[in-house]
C-alpha cells in the first residue's frame, strides 16, 4: 500500500479568469493554440488526454546520484528586501547614508536616467525622511560633525529654549514597525553642542515605542545621560522589554528628552537603531518570522550578494565587499541598483553566518569589474574595467576570499577574527592549501564571477583573468561563468568558452510555454553544446507573463499580460522546468526562483516568490514558494528510470528518484491540463503504505484566493502489489511516496 502521500493540487479556477480565448493557427497538432487574450490554460500543453503508464525501475542500471544542492535561495536587495525587510532594522534612515531616487527615459537622451529623486536639489543625498518633531524640537542634517569618516552626515537637534514637556524626536521606520511581546535593542550615537550647554541638570534620554495614531505608549525605558560630551560621541543602548501586542503596524520609535532639562541646547545622532529579536539571536541579524519562511523552502544554498546589485550603477558605487564588514560606524552604505540606499548592515559577515545558521552552501558573487550605469539597457551596456587594469579586481576578490576562508595567520582572515568570527567559514571542502605567501584553508566550493555579463562587451577578457587568477590560488572551488551564450548589444555575438568543472548561471524571465518547450532542454545540454564536464545553476527564474501570441516577453509590464503575483499556471510551468532539472542532475546542480522578496510598501520588480510588510501577519507565501518547498522536502539520493510503456511526457510530466537511507520512491506527477488523465505505475518491487493528503495557497489581500484539494485516494489505486492506478488531477501538482 502506499504509506504516504504529500502534493499539491490547485483549484482550476484560479489558473485565469473565465474568458474566451480566440483561436488562431496551432502551433503542433497536439498543442493548445495560442492565446490572445487569457484563456484557460498553458499554450504548451498538449490536448491529449489518454492514459499513461509508466513502469519504474528499481533493480536495474540507469540510476544517477542526485544533486544535493539543487534547491536554493537568491538574495539580492531589491524591492526592500534587505533594507526594510529581512535586514532586522526597524529605523529607516538610520544614518543618512542618501536618498531614494527614480530612474526613466528622457526624450532624446539614449538609455535610463534618473527622472526623480527624493532629494530635490542632489539627487541621492541625505535627506530627513522618516522623522518627525516631538515638542518643537527643529531638526534639521548636519555635517560639521561626522559620527566616523564613513558617516559623515548627522541629525542636528535644536531644542527651543521655551520647550516644555518632552522634546526630541520620532522615526517612522519601513512603513511602521511592528510592535509585539519581545526585547527590542536600541542604541545610537549622541554629541553635545558645547557651544549651546544648557544641559547641566540632564539625567538622561528616554526612548519609547509608541503608537502613530493613537497616544498609547507600548514601552518606553530611559538611558541614563549625565555627562554629555562635545568633544567624542557617547554611544548608548538600552533594551526595551514589550509586553504588548500592537493592533497594527504603525507605530513608531521615539527618542526624547525633560524639557525643563536641556531647553536651548543642542544635540547631535547618528546610526539610530533598534532591532527586534532577530533570527538564531544574531546581533545585527535577520528579522526572525522572514528567515523562517526561509529555512521553511528547506533550501541547501545561498546566492547572494546579488543580482545587479552588486554591480553598482558606476563603479565606484558597486558591492564593494571590504566596506560591508566592521563596525556599522565604518559602513559608509551605498547607492544601491534598486532606488534605495543600502547601509550595508548585511554585509559580507552576515551573509557568511546567514549560510551557518542555516546549513547552507555559499554561493558568492564576486564584482568582476563590470558596472550597469543606471541600466544601460538597449544595448548601451555599461562601464567595464580595461583590460590592464582588471589585476586589480582580481585582487580584491582574492582578498575577498582570504577574508572567508583565510585562517587567522593571514591578513584579512585574522581581520575575520578580529570581527567575532575566529574560524574559517565552513562551506565545503576542506582542502589544507599552503601557499608561499600566505597559509590558506581552501573550504570555499563555489565562486560566481559577476552577475549577467551578457549586457557587458567585455566578458570576454574579464572572464578568463578571474577564472585563471583564482583557479590558480583555489583549484578546487568551482568558478560560475554568469555568461555562455546569450551576448546581445553593441553589435556584439561571442561565447564564452567554460572550462571543463566550471559552471553556467542561466536566467530566464518567460512565459509559462517557454518552461514547457523547455521541459528537455537539459537532457543532452553537455554533449549538444560541447561543455563536457560543465554543470549549470539557474540562478533566477519565473513565469513572468502570461501566455501569448508571439511569445515573446515584454518587459514594460503591461496589465494585462504581466503576471504581478505568482499564479496558479506559475506554479505549474516552474514545476514543469524543475522536473526537467531534476530529471538532468549530472549537469544542472542548482536551481533559484528570483526574485525572493517583496515589500509591498515598495517594489520594483515582480513577481517575487515571499510577499511581506512591517507586519508579519501580512506575509504572503506565493504558490511559487509552495512548489519549491514541496519538491525541496521531497528529494532522493538517486534518480530512477522511468519508461512511458503507453501515453507520452504533455499534459503528464513526471520524473522519480529514491531515497537510500529511507528506500522511498518520490514520484513527482504535474498535469498542465485541464482534464484529469489516467495514470498507471508500474514497479519491480512491491510498495507498502497508506494515503495521507494534500497542500495548495494564495497570494495578497486574498488569504484563500486559491484553495486546498484534499487528495483522498481510493482503495482500487492499489491494483496489486505492484500497481498504482490513479486519475491525474488536473492543474495539479503532485508527490507520491513509495515505500518499498
């Protein structure tokens, strides 16, 4: 019998709207014609309806050592993902690292500019957002007294001199911030303005969490203050013990002093912070309901830092890595790709310890000396490092990687050590390396050289000096070209040649058929294109479109083709592309939806796989996260021949693996089509076990827009004890577990 069952099974209603879709010319015989306006169901899918029988071999050759990295996680800070999300920082502007600012075409000006910026008279530049005056206190930016040279813009607070009550300050933070039974930590920089010491009686500052619409005060502890100096800043912290759920999410951080105490005085803030109880407790850490969710996908490794976002829109203002570790006083922040600043509070350390807590594999993009400048799209491209000068980037991702993985006798990993993390960062290998120069304990597996270089003309000498310059201090890490085949502007048409061991990252933004077409792409991948010996990551993909005509994406986003929030048929054609992926594990290792978070307060790109504000009961797992938890929590050591002994791969897509130390059977089943099919299994050996049930999911402002199917399978699935009949579901996806 079968001992356990898990899937997913979708309502058809929510696949699209039920509208009339205009036929136009097939495109096969067997395949549904095109759309051109949403119709009921994916173009690729086949109208074949007829039964399936497939027989699994368990005792023969044919298996394969499935990969155990190939469910992950991408980050990049996009959409306040970091700053505003997972980043735990409440305070927004917390130092006055910039601004916001919003990029467009100008008439007759070739590619993006920036059309708007929250700073109106320097675009990017520090402005006051997200605080607000308590008693009549004048705030105002200051530069004549810098916290540290990295931060050099202050909050100036001139108290009135017939100030009563309390005084001081609020912050807004991301859209609020919630408020609920925890231990908040606060702390931030003050100086005194000696000039203006009307301050000889001040016993000290209090800090509060408060409601925005209300008068009611959740918390609020004072830090004792009796001495203030002109001269250094004084750094204080304090905890703020909450014993009360708030209703909502606005709420706010306040900061105020006794009037009667420092009337006509002046003071000076900086790096102004408070962070709830964060993921695993990390000081600086992650904001705990949102890394749950991910270590909830079940994933096995970490792309990070980016994206585009660690190339920066010039190259001075890239992910430059060596300014992301330290003190946050010495974290200068940076204009970030997205049109937010970066602090840079997520730094290098902190996406190292992200991957221990969670027992993930680092896969580590290095800048590769290429930067967009603001988006040359259209084939403008960016600013690439010369070709002479590309020693220099190569030396900063050794250093980079010395700071990872070099032991305290080196450089930067004693100033690893020096940063609370004594040890080498444990990835996976642990190669013992000695180097003439230096003493280096090569632990690191996978390296990522840029990030989509196919919008630069230079990849093409950049590639091979990094690839070269670290092979030859690291030869077992794995090298991860971010470009093969796909080059386009500037006239531009070349390949870049991978060496064998290396790796591709590919990307795809596509329409549901495009995954469908691509069911297949990978099964000969290696020989057809003569990479022999060279795997894949997809590194970013989704369904982003629906269906239509021509098939080809548009990327202005237009409402009605554009898909905002994963969809039912999104589910679907990722599934189908990750059965594809599953089905080739010798040559595709990883793979990553992208991008993973969403602020609903602020977002640039979509769809995104999590949904979430300053509230955590508006998080939204989309049905995208659903399927890849699924198949992630699902996956065998060993891949399992399948033979179609009746019926053929559309609108069934399957492929099986084992696990050894369980000897289970996962059975991964979609049907893209709208109609039940009949399928039967066949095996070599008897299954034992029973039915259990089913999962399906949602999206935002509809918590049930798309509901569960019990999945209740019938005595008579069980022929004998070695078949299974079963009708298909159809827009369902499925995992049937097999004990032997």
């Amino acid at each position: 019998m079968l001992i356990e069952l898990s899937a997913i099974a979708f309502s058809t209603l929510a696949l699209f709207p039920s509208v009339d879709a205009r036929a136009v010319e097939l495109e096969k015989p067997s395949l549904r014609p095109r759309q051109a306006v949403p119709g009921p169901y994916i173009n690729g899918t086949s109208d074949n309806y007829g039964p399936v029988e497939l027989s699994i071999s368990t005792q023969g050759g044919g298996r394969n050592a499935t990969s155990p990295l190939l469910y992950g996680w991408m980050f990049e800070d996009i959409n306040h993902s970091g700053e505003g999300g997972l980043y735990a920082e409440l305070i927004v502007n917390r130092a006055f690292q910039g601004s916001s600012y919003n990029t467009g075409s100008i008439r007759g000006i070739p590619g993006s500019s920036i059309v708007s910026s929250e700073n109106p008279i320097l675009p990017l530049a520090p402005v006051l957002t997200g605080y607000e005056s308590i008693g009549g206190a004048r705030l105002s930016l200051d530069n004549f007294h810098p916290l540290s040279a990295a931060l050099t813009t202050v909050l100036e607070v001139d108290i009135p001199l017939n100030a009563t009550g309390e005084v001081g300050f609020v912050n807004l933070g991301f859209w609020g911030m919630d408020v609920s039974p925890q231990t908040y930590n606060a702390s931030f920089y003050v100086l005194a303005n000696e000039a203006r010491a009307n301050y000889g009686n001040i016993t000290g500052i209090n800090v509060s969490l408060r409601s925005n619409l209300t008068d009611d005060v959740w918390c609020t502890t004072k830090i004792p203050f009796t001495n203030p100096s002109g001269f250094d800043y004084t750094h204080l912290s304090t905890q703020l013990v909450n014993t009360v759920q708030a209703p909502n999410s606005n709420n706010t951080f306040a900061v105020t002093f006794n009037a009667s105490e420092v009337a006509g005085s002046t003071f000076y803030f900086d790096l102004i912070s408070l962070f709830p109880e964060t993921y695993m407790n990390r000081p600086n850490g992650l904001r705990k309901d949102l890394a749950q969710h991910i270590k909830d996908l079940n994933p096995t490794f970490l792309r990070f830092p980016g994206g585009n976002n660690i190339e920066g829109h010039s190259i001075s203002e890239r992910w430059i890595w060596n300014e992301t570790i330290g003190p946050l006083r010495d974290r200068r922040g940076r204009v970030g790709d997205w049109s937010y600043v970066n602090t840079n509070g997520l730094g290098l350390l902190e996406f190292l310890q992200w991957t221990e807590d969670m027992e993930l594999e680092p896969v580590l993009a290095i800048y590769a000396g290429f930067s967009l400048d603001i988006f040359g799209y259209g084939g403008l491209g960016g600013t690439s490092y010369p070709e002479d000068r590309m020693g220099e980037v190569l030396q900063s991702a050794l250093d980079e990687l010395e700071y990872c993985m070099g032991n305290s006798s080196t450089y930067y990993g004693s100033l690893r050590a020096q940063h609370g993390h004594p040890d080498p960062f444990h990835i996976k290998y642990e190669t013992p390396r000695t180097s003439s120069s230096t003493s280096l304990t090569e632990i690191a597996s996978y390296i990522e050289l840029g990030n989509e270089d196919w919008f630069s003309a230079s990849y093409p000498y950049r590639f091979p000096i990094l690839y070269n310059g670290i092979k030859a201090e690291y030869p077992d890490i794995t090298l991860i070209s971010t470009a093969f085949n796909e080059s386009f502007g500037q006239g531009q048409n070349w390949t870049i040649d991978i060496p064998a061991g290396g790796m591709w990252d590919t990307h795809h933004y596509e329409e549901p058929t495009y995954f469908l077409k691509n069911f297949d792409y990978f099964d000969n991948w290696q020989e057809s294109t003569d990479n022999e010996n060279v795997t894949v990551i997809i590194g970013e993909y989704s369904v982003y479109q629906i269906d239509t005509p021509d098939g080809i994406v548009n990327y202005s986003n237009p409402v009605d083709l554009h898909v905002s929030y994963p969809r039912l048929l999104s589910a679907i054609a990722e599934g189908i592309y990750l059965l594809g992926a599953e089905r080739n594990q010798n040559t595709v290792k990883m793979t990553t939806y992208a991008p993973t978070f969403q602020n609903f307060n602020f977002f640039n790109w979509t769809p995104d796989l999590v949904g979430f504000s300053a509230n955590p009961m508006d998080t939204v797992l989309s049905l995208s996260w659903y399927v890849q938890s699924l198949f992630a929590h699902y996956r065998g050591t060993e891949s399992l021949p399948v033979t179609a002994v009746r019926g053929e791969i559309n609108p069934l897509w399957w492929v099986a693996t084992i696990d050894g130390p369980t000897n289970a059977i996962y059975l991964k089943v979609i049907n893209s089509g709208n109609q039940s099919v009949p399928l039967t299994l066949d095996f070599d050996v008897p299954y034992s076990g029973s039915a259990e049930n089913l999962y399906a999911f949602n999206y935002r402002g509809n918590a049930t827009a798309v509901v569960s199917v019990p999945l209740i399978l019938p005595e008579s699935t069980r022929t004998n004890e070695t078949t299974f009949d079963w009708g298909v579901p159809p827009y369902s996806i499925n995992v049937l577990q097999f004990d032997l």
